[in-house]
C-alpha cells in the first residue's frame, strides 16, 4: 500500500459536507483540520474521499498502539458481548480488578496501591485533588505556567498553557500557585543550564514556600513529566528529580500527571521514569484505553478514603474500556513497544534535528521518545514565536496526507504509533520536510 495516498486535496467534497453539519450541531472545541475520518489501522487513516493519511497525531496522544489495533477490538468486541455496564463503583466485576493489580505492579513504587477509575485525564486530576487533601488535610498546590491538567474547574486551577482556557471562568478552585516550568529555550530567568544550578526548581524553595505558598498549607506538587499542550517542553536532567526532593522535603505530595507522557510514549512506560522521582499520586488516561475512554489515579493504598461515598463514577472503570486497557497493556508489553519508542524516538530526533538544521523558521528540536516536537520562530528572532507558519505548514500537511496536530504558542508536536512501521514514518517525515521547503520560499 502506498502511503500518503492522495485522490482529492483535503477536505473533500464529503468531508466538506460532514464538516458543515459539524458546525451546525456540535458545540465549539479545538478543531485542528477538516480531516474526517472513514477508518483507521496502525498508523494509516482512510477519510471519507477516499484518501489515505498518515497519522502523526495519534488521536492526541492516546493510540500508542495505533488504531484498531487486532488485540484490543479483540478485548472489546468479547467484553462486549458479556456485558457493556455494571456501575464498577457500586458492585463488582473481575475485568475492573484486573486492571487496577496490573496498574498497581507496572506503575512506579513497590508498595500496595489502589486506583480510583475515571472516563478522563481531567477527571483523573480531579480525583488526585480530592485524594492529597482528603489524606495531607491542606488545600493549596503548587503547578507550573504552560501545564495542562484539563478543563474542569478543579483541574482548570491547575492549567496554565493558554490564557483562553481560563479566560471567563474565574473563579476556579482557589489555592494554585503557578511557577515557571523549565523550559530552557525560554529560559524566563534569562539563564543557561547547566550553569543555572537549577534555578527555576531552587526557587520554589527560596522564594515561594517562604512567601506565598507556604508548605504547612500546599497539599502537594502537581506536574507534567514532559509539557503537553503547553508544547511539549522537556526539563533538563536532575530537574523532576529536585522538584521530587522539594516537594519530599517540605511535606508536600507529588502529583504526577502522565495523561499525555505514559504507556510507553517518551520511551519509559511513565515519563516521570526519566528521573529518580516515584511520584505519590500518578495519573493517567488517553492511551490508557487505546480509544476507549478511561482514566485512572493510582496511588497508595494506605491513602485510601475511608468512608464510602466520599468520590465515586458512574461510569469510571467502564468494563469495556478496562477490558481495552488490558490488552493494550499486554500488546505493549508483548511488542516490546516501550524499548521501540526510546529506539524509534531516536531516529525520528535525527531526522527533525537535521530539518532543523536546514529551516532558519524550526527554532527549537525537543522530546523523548516518540514525544517530540518543533518549535516555530521568526526567521533573525530567535525566540520570537511564529504561529502563522506553524499553521500553515499544518494545513499543507493535511493535504498531502501527513495529519499533524499543535501545541504550545507556535509548535508542532509529532507523535505517531509508537509500533508504525519505520518506511511509513519516514513517508510521513518526508511529507513534512516537503511542507518545510514550500514554507520556506
């Protein structure tokens, strides 16, 4: 099969169609391309006209294992057919159990754990909230500028990436204390590792727990491994590691959001495995369920909330979904994806690296793994962003078969499956450099 196969420029007159009933009935949300999809395997994607796409988005991060991946319809298609429902908070099943000892074992820490099952990555921090208060009796937290833990108003307290997010909704929860995240490109201290010792860490110690978020109140240290939505900034090393060691120190839990970073994703099962860090809550969901939506907050079980009713779900820990989860997990494991992805990460490095090389506009290369991305910036400023040639590149993509997806003021993030066959990622990384040469006259 060749891939990109393109018979009609993007959006059709299909998609065109479907787009416009789109628009009439469902609310407004982040829509990124008019690609409408038809069917989906692995790492290729059929929309309506008949074109064939390769995808590099991955549903946001949560088809690790590339779409309708045999196992998993396999899992779903039999749990299914046993039954779809059985409110998994308020009785029993085996599948639901299951998962969370499994979540329990590959999760970091050797010690008893339990989970608490969500539909989402914003109701995963929602619970993690609920759970470090309930347990350290304190009410603030401490998060980074540009994190992204979800929309809810919980978790929206927590989420810096973009002023619109927040824009019209306060209050949220109160108590959050924002920092700035490391992100060395945009050093906002002005400073240059190694020689900054770690300034944008030591200073929550030095300055804000003396100051303003004093440690007897902050319940704990919300944070994303690697920035997702907030574009996908990598700290440098021994950074997680003296966050971890601040928030140990000063009592404060840590809260490890890997909605985006885990299953394998960055080249460790959890992004958070980069350090030393064996974080007191972790989070998770996207490609927790391969599609399916699931979530989940796993922490100690000796934290556990004591009394019934104190946080349930209807539909958390959904036996189809968690059917799904298992057996991503198992083709994870089987495949041997987590070793592909830091083995795999690293070629689709290079070949960025060397377009970053040849682009005066490609500003920044970052990402571990197959979490990688590309900043944008105005040709002579180097650190001034460029959404306008990001978007464009984007939508030239599109239409020569490449489905590519945002983050950040002015970065492209790339993350295919981390099981897409080698020759396709790279028919995928030559479609991107084409959109570089044409952005680039």
């Amino acid at each position: 099969m060749k891939v990109p196969d393109i018979k009609v420029t993007p959006p059709g007159p299909k998609a065109r169609e479907i787009v416009e009933r789109d628009k009439t009935y469902i609310a407004t949300t982040t829509k990124t391309a008019p690609v409408v999809a038809k069917r989906a395997a692995g790492s290729i994607v059929e929309d309506v006209d008949g074109n064939l796409l390769i995808d590099f988005a991955t549903g946001i991060s949560v088809l690790n294992i590339g779409a309708s991946h045999p196992k998993v319809v396999e899992a779903i298609t039999k749990q299914a057919k046993d039954f779809t429902h059985f409110a998994g908070t308020d009785y029993y099943y085996d599948v639901q159990t299951r998962l969370a000892e499994r979540l329990g074992k590959i999760t970091p820490g050797r010690y008893p754990k339990k989970v608490f099952f969500t539909n989402s990555g914003a109701e995963a921090n929602e619970a993690a909230i609920k759970i470090a208060k309930y347990n350290t009796k304190k009410h603030m937290f401490i998060a980074f500028l540009r994190a992204f833990h979800g929309r809810t108003q919980g978790a929206l307290a927590l989420t810096a990436s973009k002023a619109k997010h927040r824009a019209g909704f306060f209050p949220t929860m109160p108590g959050v204390v924002h920092v700035p995240y490391a992100y060395c490109f945009r050093c906002p201290y002005k400073l240059t590792y190694p020689s900054c010792d770690l300034y944008c860490a030591n200073i929550i110690e030095d300055l804000y727990l003396r100051t303003i978020a004093p440690p007897t109140d902050v319940a704990g240290v919300v944070l994303e491994p690697v920035q997702g939505e907030g574009g996908y900034i990598v700290p440098p090393p021994g950074w997680l590691d003296r966050i971890g060691k601040i928030a140990k120190d000063n009592e404060m839990w840590l809260i490890d959001d890997e909605v985006q970073t885990g299953f394998g994703r960055t080249g460790k099962m959890w992004g958070i495995e980069h350090s030393k860090v064996v974080p007191d809550v972790i989070t998770m969901a996207k490609s927790m369920g391969s599609g399916m939506p699931i979530g989940a907050a796993v922490f100690p079980a000796d934290k556990d909330f004591r009394d019934y009713g104190i946080h349930s779900s209807t539909y958390g820990g959904n036996p189809v979904a968690c059917a799904a989860s298992l057996a991503t997990i198992d083709v994870i494991e089987a495949e041997g994806l987590v070793a592909r992805s830091a083995k795999l990460g690293q070629h689709l490095a290079k070949r960025l690296d060397e377009m970053k090389e040849s682009y005066e506009f490609i500003g920044d290369r970052r990402g571990l793994g197959m979490m990688q991305a590309t900043e944008f910036v105005k040709p002579g400023k180097k650190l001034e962003p460029d959404p306008a040639i990001r978007d464009v590149i984007t939508k030239d993509a599109y239409e020569h078969g490449l489905i590519l997806l945002p983050c950040g003021e002015s970065t492209l993030r790339y993350i295919p499956a981390l099981n897409i066959p080698q020759d396709v990622l790279d028919a995928g990384l030559d479609v991107l450099e084409d959109c570089f040469r044409r952005a680039a006259k």
